[in-house]
C-alpha cells in the first residue's frame, strides 16, 4: 500500500522549529510518513533528501527571512535532478507580497502564521503522489 | 526493467523508486526483485541495534564517515516504529545525518515498520537488496530502538552490532536471552558516562560466553559517537568480523540463513495474500468468519478449511 511521504525540512540559519514540528506531527497523525530533517539545512542537502527518501512532497519552514532565496533554489535543484514532479509548500514567516513570487517560482502552496492544520493535511490528501 | 537498469548506473532517483515499489507491495515489486536478485551478494550487510536514545543514529555517522574516507560507498537503511493507531510515522534518523546527504558515496533511506514486528520493516531486507545491486560495499540496516525479544535482524544481515549505554540497568539485562544473543560486536556509547566501566565488563563477560559456543569472540568498544571518539576501531572490527566469517566459512552459512528467511517471508505473504485477497476468499473468510463469532466453529477449524484449497 501507498503511503504519502513528506520531508519537513528547515532551510537556512534559524533556531525555530516549533511551527515545523507541529506539522510534521499533525501529518503523522493523519497517517502519513513524515521524514524530519532537522535544523540548518542547504538546499543541496534538502533536494538530495527529497529524491532518496522518495517524498511526494518537501515542506519548507523558514523564519529568518531568507525564504526568496532559499526556496526557489529548492524547486531548481529538484527540477535538475529530475525530481520536478515533488511538490514544494511553504511555511514560516513569509510576507503576502513574496507569496505570488514563491508561487512563481514554482512552490506549490505557501502556510502561513494562522494556516489550520486542517487546511494543510487536505492540502496533501488531496495533491500528493500524483 | 528501466528503473532496474538505472540503478544498476548507481542512479540515486532510481533506487529511491524502487525501494518505494517494494516497500508499497506495488505489483510490479516480485517482478523487480526476481530481476535485482542476480546482481546482489556483493554488499556487507550490518545491522544496527539496541535501546531506544543509545545513538544509533549517529554511531551510523560516524561508521559511515569513517568508511567513506577508506573509499567505500555507503547504504543506511534506517527505521522508526509506525503507529499502531494512524498509519503514520516520524522519520527522524536523518536529523543526526545531514552532513551524509550530499555525499556522492552514501545513499540513505528512512523506513517506517508499517506493522511489522522484529525492530525492522518487512521490507528491509528487500531495502538492502535494492543498494547491494547498486553498488555500495556497505550497507547498514538500523533497527527501531529495540528491547529484549527485536532480534529479527539477524535474520537479514552478516554482521550486528549492539549498541548499549551505561546506566540503563543492564547487569540483570546481560544475563537475558534475546537482544544480547545476537551482538557481534558490542559497542558502550557515550562512554564518557558514569557506569561505562561496569557496562563494559558485563558485555565482556556476555562476550565470553560466546568464545565457548564459536571462534569469534564479540569484541567490546567504547565510543562517544558525538565526537567520533573510538568509531575508527568499530569499523575496524566490522571489518574483521566479515574476514572472520568468509575464511571460517559462516559466510555461506548466513547466506543461506538469509535466503532461508528470505524465502520463509515470501511463502507467509503469498499465503496471507491467498487468504485476503485472492479472488472469491474475502467472501470465504467473512463467511468463516462469521461462523466464528456466532461459535458455530472454532476459529482453528475455521482457519484450516480457509486455507484447504
């Protein structure tokens, strides 16, 4: 049997993965494998993770502030390695204004502060692993 | 297959894929293990394992650094318990492993145990066939922080090692069948805590007992794996242990061991799936099942007539 698999992973410089850890919780309970990366992690090592670890989807949790640099590389480096086909979501602080660009760029949802984990679980029932 | 044929080229995305199609019972998994199965044999094949928070995860580091810098390519095959309740898991051994993950040498795969019991997924040996024939000359399989009775590894690898940490009551634990049983190697983590002397010559004595059953007496290491303190000397043995069994002949002997596991598993599934799955014997088993509630049968009898054609 199919499960959905998800890499929460924590890009760049910053301490704080309550906002992360409480995802990847919040999908283990809704029955899905969820692959932690911990903190500090470059886009090269989050990419590589994505493909060996086979996820259906890469979740992105950055409050330093870098996410405009640090996302979009991610998309980039999957799509180079021929992994395009992974979705990229978003969480974290990002400003309203990034959230079109980020779109842009290719990640395929942005969760920001005040996101239900309710909205977020369907989010992946419904788009992962197609 | 392609996917077969990439892998064999050591292409990374391929063996995550596969890997997936077995570990999913996907039903192109027999025909890609029966095509994989002609090129593996090649990997040493070690397990990992012990207690829950001794450093499994990161003895694997630091083994695996330690490989890489004498020029071998790396598998780790890592698991964590699935819940019982929702399906669902927390992957987390890569966290104390990132540095691993954009090494060219190392492939790295964290499995859930999806309901198997032993400490390792039913799909680990299948796991490590998929980076044998890809090429890696070590593979490390780490079992789920694992008790007395997890030692089903040793049915899927050439060498284990058990890994314990002072202070976790283990001079009653010593003397229990099951965990202690199965070490090749033992390894005391975080020596640098108090009780690491005491661990070590409790495990010395275990290690005694097992040079009378056989030649290869377990030696004893202590490391902080943290700061790589004493790993060189793990690996060292690792290597010796594979030398011990191909010249004393126990290498063929686990093999079949191997294969005899290997093959016992696939009979049970075929088995299982013959009695759920197969067609018109979902109809049969709530029939028979049904008899049963209403104890109109046993549910021994029942069983028997499920499985007579």
């Amino acid at each position: 049997m199919k499960k959905i698999r998800v890499l929460i992973a924590k890009p760049g410089l910053d301490g704080h993965d309550r906002g992360a850890k409480v995802v990847a919780r919040a999908l283990r309970d809704a029955g899905m494998e969820v692959i932690y990366t911990g903190l500090h992690q470059t886009p090269e090592m989050i990419a590589e993770a994505a493909i060996q670890e086979d996820v259906d989807v890469v979740g992105l949790s950055c409050l330093s502030g870098a996410h405009m640099t640090l996302f979009p590389r991610v998309v980039e480096l999957l799509r180079e390695k021929g992994a395009g086909d992974i979705l990229v979501t978003a969480g974290g602080i990002i400003p309203d204004e990034d959230v079109p660009k980020l779109k842009e760029a290719g990640i395929a949802a942005t969760f920001g502060p005040g996101t239900s984990l309710k909205e977020i679980i369907e989010f992946h029932r419904k788009n992962a692993g197609k | 297959m392609e996917l077969v044929d990439r892998l064999l080229k050591g292409d990374k995305r391929a063996a995550a894929k596969l890997i997936s199609l077995v570990e999913n019972e996907d039903k192109e998994a027999s025909a890609v293990l029966r095509e994989l199965y002609q090129h593996t044999g090649k990997t040493h094949i070690v397990g990992i394992t012990g207690p829950s928070g001794v450093g499994k995860s990161s003895l694997v580091f630091g083994l695996t650094k330690v490989i890489r810098e004498r020029g071998k390519k790396v598998g780790i095959v890592a698991i964590d318990p699935t819940s019982r309740f929702t399906g669902g898991a927390i992957l987390g051994d890569r966290i104390r492993m990132t540095e691993l993950s954009t090494d060219e040498g190392v492939f790295m795969r964290s499995m859930g145990t999806r309901g198997h019991h032993g400490g390792i997924a039913r799909a680990t040996t299948e796991a490590a066939m998929v980076l044998d024939a890809m090429g890696m000359d070590v593979v490390f399989v780490e079992t789920v922080g694992a008790g007395q009775s997890q030692s089903m590894i040793w049915e899927c690898v050439h060498t284990s090692v058990l890994v314990e940490m002072p202070g976790m009551g283990d001079e009653i634990q010593a003397l229990k069948a099951g965990i202690l049983e199965i070490g090749d190697i033992f390894v005391v983590n975080k020596g640098d805590r108090e009780g690491a002397d005491q661990l070590v010559k409790e495990l010395e004595s275990v290690a005694e007992y097992k040079a009378m059953e056989q030649e290869w007496k377990p030696p004893v290491h202590v490391t902080i794996a943290t700061d790589g303190q004493g790993i060189e000397d793990v690996v060292n043995s690792i290597e010796n242990h594979l030398e011990y069994l191909k010249e004393s002949g126990e290498y063929q002997k686990r093999e079949e061991e191997r294969a005899k596991g290997e093959f016992t598993r696939t009979v049970q599934d075929l088995l299982l799936k013959k009695a759920f799955d197969g067609e018109g014997s979902k109809k049969k088993f709530d029939e028979l099942l049904r008899e049963v509630m209403e104890k109109k049968t046993d549910p021994y009898s029942a069983a028997e007539k499920l499985l007579e054609d």
